[in-house]
C-alpha cells in the first residue's frame, strides 16, 4: 500500500486528502483544510508551509500529489494560487516526498469521467470511489480528487510497463 497525500492549494483554504492505495483499490485514510489565516502573504505562506509539515509528520505519505497552476480570469489570483503552492511543495520537498502535478481537468477526467466536471460531481464522484458516508467538504474532496487521480496514474504506468519491455513478443 502506497499513502498518498493529495493538495488542493489556496490563498484561503487549502484542502488537503489522505489514501491509501496498492493501485487497484484506494481507501480513506483522512481529509480536510487548512484555514489560512494571516495579515501578511508571507505569514499565510508561512501558515501552509508549517501545517503542511505537521500533517505529512502525521500521516507519513510515501507520495504528494497537486494540483497545477490554471490562469484566473484575475493573474494576481493564479499568482497567489502558485505561491501557495509553492509552499505545500516546499513543505513536501523538505521531507523527501517527491511530488506529482496535475492539471485540473486531467484530475476531474481521471475521477469523474469528463474533464468539464462541476464541484458537485467531483464530491460525488469522491464520496463514491471512497465509500464514504457523507459528502466531504469541496477543498477537502478536491484534494482526495487530486490523490485519487495520483492513484490511478500510477496504477495506468505500472500496468503499461512491462510492455515497454517488450520487443516483438520478447523481453528486450
């Protein structure tokens, strides 16, 4: 089994989401925000780099798992939407996690089945793929999205890798 921790980033909340998987199941291991609070961007940077630390401590993932930087309509919100990001990097880099990307229409493709997928669907979709007995809160759900989607990723390589292996029916 493979502990994944899944990010969803923000300037406000960032979500995060705990599974465990062996690449062809995924349980629930634990999910939530972080509410960033600070006067300043550095002391909110500061916020997620620190609360980060502590749930990785916690949880002890193997692998982390985030979301891409998308353009806002607003570029000073995508800039700060990467500098949260940068932080929960930062903070898995520190602990020797290494780190996964991905768009978020690659995430919503690989959990809901459509790249286009509403807030809603993905907490279905999650609460489903989960078995979970209630819809988990929309960063929360977002970030076990986000792991969920590491989860099938790897489990998509590792299938498709012994066939690299092979030359006209041969191992190479």
């Amino acid at each position: 089994m493979t502990r994944i921790l899944g990010i969803d980033p923000g300037s406000r909340f960032t979500g995060y989401g705990v599974i465990d998987s062996d690449g062809q199941h995924a349980g629930y291991v634990a999910s939530g925000c972080v509410k960033v609070d600070g006067a300043t961007l550095p002391d909110k940077l500061g916020l997620i780099f620190r609360e980060l630390q502590i749930l990785i401590a916690q949880f002890q993932p193997q692998q982390l798992a985030i979301e891409n930087v998308f353009m806002h309509r607003n570029a000073d919100s995508a800039l700060k939407l990467g500098q949260a990001r940068g932080a929960a990097i930062c903070a898995a880099v520190t602990r020797d996690l290494p780190v996964a990307e991905y768009a978020p229409r690659e995430i919503k493709q690989a959990v809901v089945g459509k790249g286009g997928a509403d807030k809603q669907q993905v907490q279905h979709m999650v609460r489903v793929l989960l078995s979970l007995p209630a819809t988990p809160q929309a960063d929360a759900a977002d970030a076990l999205a986000i792991a969920l989607c590491h989860s099938f990723r790897r489990a998509a390589i590792a299938r498709v890798a012994p066939a690299h292996r092979l030359r006209g029916g041969r191992l190479r």
